[in-house]
C-alpha cells in the first residue's frame, strides 16, 4: 500500500484515467489543507489486514487496478469502503 500525502491542495479531480490534484503556491501555510491518495495492488484488495490500515486513514482518492473495476465491492474491502468511507472518496482505476 502506498500512501501519497499532498500538502497544500486547493482541490483534486479524479476520473477512470488519472487524477489532477491543484495545490496553493506557499506549502505548508496556516490554511494548509493535506489530501491523502492511497494505491492499493492486487494483493491488497484480497488481503483483511488491508482494511485494518485504512480504518484510521482519511482516504481522499483511492487508486486499484483495473481488473478490479467491477469486483471491487464484491470484495470485503469493497464492502467496507461502501460503508464507511466519507462521500470526498473517489476511486479511481489505472
């Protein structure tokens, strides 16, 4: 699992072909906003301990591959992301 921690970022947009994640020009200002991109292998989505490490993790794009496109949520860490992550999720696929 890879974690991305963006400091500074006035705003992300997320789509099935990438992400495009708009930052302010002074880091680390007082109004600093963190946005936090986690990509997950294959290996992952099948694995429980995964859904452990993201239960404390403010997700704001998560990126899987795309043979799990439609699977995802068939999964148990799909069926956890559907209940309990916050609507400023994406996910996006690459």
């Amino acid at each position: 699992m890879n974690k991305i921690k963006l400091h500074n970022v006035t705003g992300i947009h997320a789509s099935s072909h990438g992400v495009e994640v708009n930052h302010g020009k002074q880091y680390l200002s007082q109004l600093d906003k963190m946005a936090m991109i986690v990509i997950l292998n294959e290996e992952e989505i099948n694995n429980r301990d995964t859904i452990i490490k993201l239960k404390s993790t403010q997700i704001d794009v998560l990126l899987i591959p795309t043979k799990f496109k439609y699977t995802l949520f068939e999964t148990e860490l799909g069926k956890y992301i559907e209940t309990h992550l916050s609507k400023n999720h994406h996910i996006t696929y690459f």
